[in-house]
C-alpha cells in the first residue's frame, strides 16, 4: 500500500486530524462532491436527481466506531427516519439503505455484537415493511466474522438483507464461494481500510487480481452479485461476465460511490443495467471522506486544487 494512502487512512482516525478538517469551511465545500449533504432532505433530494436519471441507490447516513449505547440507538433512528423519508417516493428495491454495525454499537466492550444486531433488526423489518432491503456494510477485518454472522442471523426472516465483501482481505475468495449460494445479495468491493499484510493483499495488482477472482465466483454463483468498483477494467469485466453467463438484466447490479464517475453511472443505467449509487450523507462525514481520498490519487488532487483555489 503506497505511503501516502496509508497515512491518509490512518487520519481517518484521529481525532486531532478530525476537528481540523471538519472545522475548515474550505473542506466542508469539497466534501460536497463526495456526500449528499448534512441532512435527510438533503440526502432524498440526492435520491431524487438519480431515480429521475433511473440509477437506483443505497442511503448511507454516515457514522461509525459508536462507544455509547445512545448514540448507537440514534443510528437506529436516523434509518428508521431515513426509510420513512423514502416511503413517499415509491422507489421500492430502487431505494435502499446501507448500514454499518459500528454505528449500530458493534464495538461496544460488553454485548456489542448482540446490541447491534437488536438495534439493525427494527431497521431491517421496515425496509422489509416498505419493500426494500438493507446491505451490511463491512468494515475493518476484525469485524468480518463478527458482521456475516449478523448478517447469517438476518436473513433468517429477511433473505434479501445485503452482505459485503472486501476484495483485498485474503480471506475473502472463501467467503464468496461461501455466499454464492441462491437469493444472496454480495456487495463486491476492494476495501478501504488500513490492513496489514499478514491479512491482506498490500499492492494493488494484487487485489485487482483478487477482485476479478471474487467477481468471478460471485457471477458465476447462484446469488444476486453487487459489483462496487469505478475501475474501468472492473466493469468491462462484469459485463463480460454476465454476457457469458446470460445474466437477466435485474439478477447483478453495478454500484458507483456518490459523485464518483456520475457520467459512467448514466451510461451503464441507459445500457439497460441495473446502477445503484451509494448515497451517504449527515453530520459524521470526516471518516467515510479520508477513504474516499485514500482511494484514489485524483480524488486526492481534487481536493488539494479546491484548497489551493476557494482559501
């Protein structure tokens, strides 16, 4: 993992970093292009503008490594606001909700895994209420075991409930043959954390590699296969996939981030794919923000140009 990427997905966190960058209206206006806003009707009116281009999404609101009960519950409550705040759009499975059990009290020193899963599960249920679904995000590798069993436990009443994998964790070629399997939704991403090498893939030929692997199991398995890449090469790969495999057109879903290629995300939609946008939004952007910079050199740039031009 290059230098720079590693010392940006350390910022993510730490604290001091935070109140720095969060505190800096110059930041605040950049983070624009990459979150849809601070508030829910910021984030519906987001969802809006991609129905009416016809890219499904994923609402995200935004928060993660909660150590306090209360603040976990709030989480809860904030999806259960956001899934009513969908209700009146009639979207159906074209809007759905993203959710990471950090911020539902994963962490929590005593019965975090079970506080969780009570709070996700009232989140579940309506999304299931509404006709819709909710995808578990994964997040760092000692959580991985901790999340699918979640996840597994889920599905139990809501089968459509939404893994996600990550392509550069060694691990992770196992998993998906594990959850190839009929009526399985798979969000198939190449990761975004800092993770040593005794876990993961640490260049990046080597999780390209992974992902194509990975991608390749998930399509030519049973389940609903979610491909969350910008990588051209990524595409053209899945595309090349399900034309093999003779895929219908509603049985995979390509998955852009908010703000990232926006005109690709049109281009695959009017082709007749199924494109669904991760759309995060609320006050707790500081974190999701570092990875999206950390990901990629140009996001990187960006930012620096907009520091250099609006200070």
């Amino acid at each position: 993992m290059p230098v720079l990427q590693k010392a940006l997905l350390s910022a993510s966190r730490r604290p001091g970093l935070r109140r720095v960058v969060t505190g800096t209206p110059v930041s605040r206006r950049v983070v624009d292009r990459f979150v849809a806003g601070e508030t829910l009707p910021d984030a519906l009116g987001a969802v809006r503008e991609l129905a009416a281009d016809g890219i499904a999404v994923t609402l995200d609101h935004l928060g993660e490594d909660v150590t306090d009960r209360a603040e976990a519950t709030r989480s809860r409550d904030a999806y259960l606001a956001a899934l009513d705040g969908l209700a009146p759009l009639g979207l159906g499975r074209a809007a759905e909700v993203s959710v990471k059990l950090s911020a539902f009290g994963q962490a929590l020193p005593v019965g975090g895994d079970d506080v969780a899963l009570a709070l996700v599960r009232p989140v579940v249920e309506a999304a299931t209420a509404l006709g819709t679904t909710v995808t578990v995000d994964m997040e760092g590798s000692p959580t991985v075991d901790s999340t699918l069993a979640i996840v597994a436990e889920l599905r139990r009443e809501h089968p459509g409930t939404g893994a996600v994998l990550q392509a550069m964790l060694h691990r992770t070629e196992d998993d998906a043959r594990t959850l190839a399997v009929p009526g399985s939704r798979v969000r198939l991403v190449k990761g975004a954390y800092q993770e040593p090498a005794t876990v993961a893939h640490q260049d990046k030929a080597a999780v390209d590699a992974a992902y194509a692997r990975c991608l390749e199991t998930l399509v030519r398995g049973g389940g609903h296969p979610m491909a969350g890449t910008h990588d051209p090469a990524m595409i053209d790969r899945l595309l090349a996939l399900v034309a093999e495999t003779g895929r219908a057109a509603d049985s995979y879903e390509f998955q852009l981030l908010y703000g990232i290629r926006p005109e690709e995300q049109v281009r695959l939609a009017r082709a007749g794919h199924t494109v669904r946008a991760y759309v995060p939004y609320g006050a707790d952007w500081y974190g999701y923000f570092m990875r999206r910079l950390a990901e990629r050199p140009a996001n990187l740039q960006f930012f620096l140009r907009s520091l250099a031009t609006r200070s």
